[in-house]
C-alpha cells in the first residue's frame, strides 16, 4: 500500500491517495463531456466563481489500474477500501476537532 498526497500519472494500482482542495485545482482535470459528469478541480472552480469555497476539502481516493465500463472493483482495490474509509474518518475527525 501506498499513500500519498498528489497523485501521479504511473502510481501503482490500489495506491490510497489523500489529497487536499489545493492539490485537487492543481490536477486541473479533464473538461467533462455529458452534463452528468463533473471533475473535483472543475466543481471547486464552479464553486469559487459562485463565491461558495467550501473552507476545507479533502478527497481520499485509491489508484485503479484502469478505467473502463463494469461493475466491480479489482481486487487490488477492494483491498484497501478499509485504508481508504480509515483516512476518511481521520480526516473527518480532524475536521471535527477544529471547528
């Protein structure tokens, strides 16, 4: 298991990424294509041009080896669902001690 701050292209499969709101507008992000789809980086853009910046944003995320359309994860992955949820609920209660 790796976990890290700002993903990179080539990251091994299952990676746990823990990125902040600085980091994700850094990403830039593709353009979406439908009106259903919606990159982190584009919805904080959205955000800031509304005047409604959310005061912190962390995403937490894990690297897949492909994109592609189905259902399920790879094992790699579901493998470190619990990594994942466990950084979200320290982030969420960090969160919570400071406000």
């Amino acid at each position: 298991m790796q976990t890290s701050g700002l993903a990179e292209e080539g990251t091994a499969e299952s990676a746990v990424h823990v990125l902040d709101g600085a980091e994700l507008v850094s990403m830039g992000g593709r353009h979406a294509t439908t009106a259903h789809e919606g990159s982190a980086p584009q919805i904080l853009a959205a955000l800031g041009l509304l005047g409604e910046v959310p005061r912190q944003v962390t995403m937490v995320g894990i690297e897949p080896a492909e994109i592609k359309t189905g259902i399920g994860l790879s094992a790699a992955v579901e493998a470190n669902v619990g990594v994942a949820a466990s950084f979200a609920r320290m982030t969420i209660a960090q969160i919570l001690s400071t406000t």
